[in-house]
C-alpha cells in the first residue's frame, strides 16, 4: 500500500554498518496500551492496512514504533529522529493463508531534528497531569534543565 514499506525481520540497531555510520535504530515493541501511550505522548497517529480502524487502532500483536536517529553530515548538519509504526501482516488478505515470514510493514510518522523531537515530548508530558514532574524525578533532570525545553 502507499506509504508503507515492508521491512525485513532481521534488519535490527546491532547492524555494524548502522552503528559505524552513528545512526541507529530502536524498536519498541509492547502492549497496545503502551504503544498508546507513547502515541499521545508524540501525538502520533496511524493506519496499518489490512486492519481496520484509526487514530491509534489497530495495534495488532507484534506492533511497535521504531525510532531512528539519524546524524546528517555536510555543511547543514544536524541530527535527525524518524519515528514509524512497524507491524506484521498476520493473515494474508488475499488468500487467508497464514504469514510466518517476519517481514513487518512500516508506516512513517514522523521525522524532526533532535531539539523538535526533544520539544514535542515535552509538550506531551506537560499535557498530562503530573506527567512532566513525575519524568522529571524519574529521570533525575534538575527543572533548570526542563524550563528550557518549555522555551523551544
């Protein structure tokens, strides 16, 4: 389907040319719960055909988000975070077969430099009540340091 791009299973952040070139990638795979609440915190959204549904649904078993970070070099240098839905396609729509082959769909959500992600997950855990103090002494970051963030 447009706009996703089937990824193989084994493709994963431990690939030495990844980790050479300083990007990398993180999957995070959880419960529907959890990929939830990462997706209010990013205010993300997304669809994941075949399945039906929207704004956060479906999240079928074996569902995550991936985030990449990327360094870009060259005389515009800056770091970069893409964040996409990765799923499998458990049934084949087409003939009903089962589908074991590990292969997992992409769809892309997002991609900003480092400060704008920083800033937008801020502004997520600030949307919550006590989200942001809770992070805060969690994370052990002196509130000097969260006042900036407010500012970007």
């Amino acid at each position: 389907a447009s706009g996703h791009d089937p990824i193989g299973a084994t493709q994963s952040s431990g690939s030495k040319n990844v980790s050479m070139s300083g990007n990398f990638s993180t999957f995070y795979i959880g419960h529907d719960g959890n990929l939830d609440g990462l997706a209010a915190l990013l205010d993300l959204e997304w669809d994941a055909p075949p399945y039906k549904g929207g704004r956060l649904l479906p999240t079928p078993p074996g569902s995550g988000l991936r985030f990449v970070f990327e360094r870009q070099r060259g005389p515009r240098a800056m770091e970069v975070v893409r964040v996409s839905f990765v799923y499998p396609v458990l049934i084949d729509p087409e003939s009903g077969a089962r589908n074991a082959s590990g292969i997992l769909e992409e769809v892309p959500l997002l991609s900003l430099p480092w400060d704008q992600f920083v800033s937008r997950a801020w502004r997520g855990l600030q949307s919550h009540v006590g989200a942001a103090e809770c992070f805060r002494r969690r994370a052990n970051v002196p509130a000097t340091q969260t006042s900036k963030l407010t500012r970007q």
